[in-house]
C-alpha cells in the first residue's frame, strides 16, 4: 500500500513541474516578443516655420517593422496615390519629397520615413499644405515585427477608415 501512496505522489510532483515549466515557457516566449517587438507610431509636421511638412512613419520599438500595407485617405476616402492626391488638392508634387513604403519594405528601430515630405513655396501653400496634412489625409499601415506579431496604426487619433488598398 506504502508503494501506491508513493506512486501518487511522484505523478503529482511529476505533474506540478511539468505545469511550472510549461508556465516559464510561456513567460520566456512573451518576453522574447517584447525585446524584438516593433511599434511604429506617426511624425506629424505641419509647423510651417520647419519649411517641411508631412506625415512621417517612425519605428520605436527595438525590433524590426515589415511592412504589410501602407494606405492613404483624403475625407475619408481611399486614395490611390499621394502624388495623384497632392495633384488633385492644387499642390505641385514636385516639391513632395516624401517616400512610397511598400509591402516588405523594412524599418529597422528609430528609423523614420516620411511618407509625404512637402516643401511649400510660400506662406499661402505652407498653410494650405498644413490644413491638408492636419484635417484631410490619413494614412494607414498594416505591419509585422518579425516575432510575428501584426498590427494596424492609424495616423489620425480618431482611427482611419476599415476600407483597405487593393494594390498594395
């Protein structure tokens, strides 16, 4: 009988540090996606004193960012361009410096990328520039760290549209 009781207990000990082991598992593999986690978070200039404004795109996490879909709004609506926007709203596109993200583009930590960087070439189109940066474009991004955590981030604090870009 002695025999028996001991089996029992060295199945519950045997249980117990399997389920504790399982539990560090789980806490080690957390923390893992926190160290190589990414979080991209917007620039929004529209101080027309800088003679630069635009939407920019910043990694602050201390991982890697892949970028799954970059998409632009004007009013809501799904653009398909920037530059096709900037034309639309009377702006010369000439002076938008700003870069295209597509998918698989990268951004390594405390990288920033400005999606539109305009120039304004007076006081009247700075202001018209930052009027349209500050009430009328929003940008959404669809990106992944590479622990595989995915996650979509709006440029507007109100949150963007649920609509996606086909094309990107």
């Amino acid at each position: 009988m002695k025999g028996v009781r001991l089996d029992w207990i060295a199945l519950v000990v045997a249980i117990v540090a399997a389920v504790f082991s399982g539990l560090q598992w789980l806490e080690t593999r957390e923390l893992r996606q926190l160290t190589f986690g990414a979080a991209l978070s917007f620039e929004i200039n529209t101080l027309a004193g800088k003679h630069r404004l635009g939407i920019g795109v910043r990694n602050a996490g201390p991982g890697v960012a892949r970028i799954q879909t970059v998409t632009f709004y004007l009013d809501g609506k799904l653009a398909d361009d920037m530059v096709d926007t900037l034309e639309t709203a009377g702006f010369d596109t000439d002076r938008d410096e700003g870069i295209e993200l597509d998918r698989g583009d990268f951004l390594a930590p405390n990288e920033i990328v400005w999606l539109i960087d305009y120039r304004p070439k007076s006081r009247e189109d700075g202001q018209r520039a930052s009027a349209l940066i500050e009430n009328r474009v929003q940008v959404a991004i669809d990106y992944c760290a590479t622990t595989g955590a995915c996650t979509r981030i709006c440029s507007d604090s109100a949150g963007c549209p649920v609509q996606q870009s086909p094309r990107r």
